[in-house]
C-alpha cells in the first residue's frame, strides 16, 4: 500500500492561477445552474449533466447530516475553500451554531458576502428547496425555505485562508468539531504531494473525534469553465484511503459516483471520516 508521509519536504508553491484569473460568475455558470423543481428526485444513478451531478451532491450531503451526531451543545463548523458557493453548507448547517466560511480569493468571498448580505438569490433558493426536499422526503413550503436561508446567513462568517500554507488571514478558531471541503484541494494544483500536503493542513483543524466531509473530483487532470482548461490532481478512491489512514483517521466511509457529462472529470468522490488524534 502506498504512503503518502513526507511527500513534501519544502514549501510546495501555489499555482499561479489562484492569482487572480478565476472568475466566480462564469464559474457558477458553467457548474451550478439554477435546479427546475421537477429536476429533484430524479436520481440519476450515473449523472449526465451538471444539474444531475448536483443533485447527488445535495443526497449526499443530506444522507451525511443523519449520519453526524452532535457531540457538543455548540458545535463549530469550519468549511475550507468553500469557493462561490454555499450548497454544502445546507444540510451540514442543522448540526452547527457557527459557520467559519474561507477561501483563498478574494473574489470568492465576495460572491459569499454578497448572498449573505442581501435579498434572496434564485440559484440557492433552488438548492435549499432540493436540499431540504432530500431531508424530509417531501417539498418544502416556500416559507421553510426562506427560513433554512435566513438560519443559514446568520451562521456564516468569513475568513480568507490560505490552505496549502495553513494561514488564516483574520483571527479564527484553531479546532472545529466539524470540517467540510468541496473540490477545493485537488484543485490547487496538479501535484499529488501539494494535495496531500493540503489535506494534512485540514486535518490539523478537526478536533478530537470531529468530521471530516469532503467531495473531490475523481481522476481530473483539468477541469474546464467556459472553454478555459485549469489544473487539478488526479486522485481516486485509493489516494483517499491511503492518505486519511496515513493522517489518522478512522470510521472512514468512501464511496463515489460516475459522471458521463462533458466535463473532464470521470466521477465525483464523497468521504466522511473520523479524526481520532
């Protein structure tokens, strides 16, 4: 079996991408549309189009939130590279008090900010009412779903941090009970050794017996929005194992999906794990 310690021996450096060439809009255009009502429930067992791959990350994310048990009365949430979006924190937000929401652009954290601070937006009040139709197993009243948006606003705070030199750039908690990334670190660059290297910082901010939630893209060199390739590792379901066990780990549950849409990515991979130490 392979092992992942020591890959990295000095400071990885960070792609030059993240400088400044990523573009929020066209990237919650390209990967997130608006969900039609009558797409939920459709579970499409291997997803054709983005839409289809979305709504198997909202079951999942709704199957993990059953399977968590708070441990603590207050429970802190942190969510590393949370990008533009806030489809992960739906279901995940009913077991938290409070959401430390990062990410390392600038850009994408004003997209947050945005959501936060002003009136309600027509692409996640689609993926609420997805989200909590796969909670309950019924739709939701508009009025249910205005109120998960508004708790889930008023959980969220921002914070920029830079994962790969495990630097928060505004005061934030050291240790959170719960710890959610969403295609973020295989997306830093196309190196195995930053990936893990990455992953080894998350894992220092999951507290005794916290989770760990993550979904990553399944042996993607690149990923595309609008027509423009950018870098990501190819990793699968072994890297995943292999490095969790590497990182102490346990109760690790792996699975993963295929995806036969036009995207350069051959699947999505789903973890929850434990962290014992």
């Amino acid at each position: 079996m392979k092992a992942f310690r020591n890959w990295v021996t000095q400071r990885p450096k960070l792609n030059p991408y993240l400088a400044g060439n990523f573009r929020p809009e066209e990237y919650l255009e390209t990967y997130y549309p608006v969900l039609p009502e009558s797409s939920v429930f459709g579970d499409a067992e291997t997803p054709k189009s983005v839409s289809e791959e979305n709504l198997a990350l909202l079951r999942f994310y709704a199957k993990t939130q059953t399977e968590l048990q708070p441990t603590r009365e207050r429970l802190c949430m942190l969510e590393v590279g949370g990008g533009p979006t806030i489809y992960q924190l739906i279901s995940l937000s009913k077991l938290v008090n409070r959401i430390c929401f990062t990410d390392f652009l600038r850009s994408n954290l004003r997209s947050v900010e945005n959501w936060v601070r002003t009136g309600s937006d027509t692409r996640w009040l689609s993926y609420i009412r997805a989200a909590m139709q796969y909670e309950h197993g019924k739709p939701p009243t508009k009025k249910e779903v205005l109120l998960r948006e508004k708790e889930l606003k008023r959980k969220v705070s921002l914070v920029r941090y830079d994962v790969v030199r495990d630097h928060f750039f505004a005061p934030a908690p050291e240790k959170y009970d719960l710890v959610s990334s969403s295609f973020c670190i295989e997306c830093i660059s196309q190196s195995k050794a930053i990936w893990f290297h990455a992953l080894k910082n998350i894992s220092k901010k999951i507290a005794v017996r916290g989770s760990l939630v993550m979904t990553a893209l399944r042996m993607a060199s690149t990923y595309t929005i609008q027509g423009r390739n950018l870098p990501s590792t190819p990793i699968d379901e072994e890297d995943v194992l292999v490095a969790l066990l590497d990182l102490g780990f346990s109760n690790i549950q792996i699975s993963s999906q295929d995806c036969l849409g036009e995207n350069k990515y051959s699947g999505m991979i789903y973890v929850l794990a434990r962290k014992d130490s």
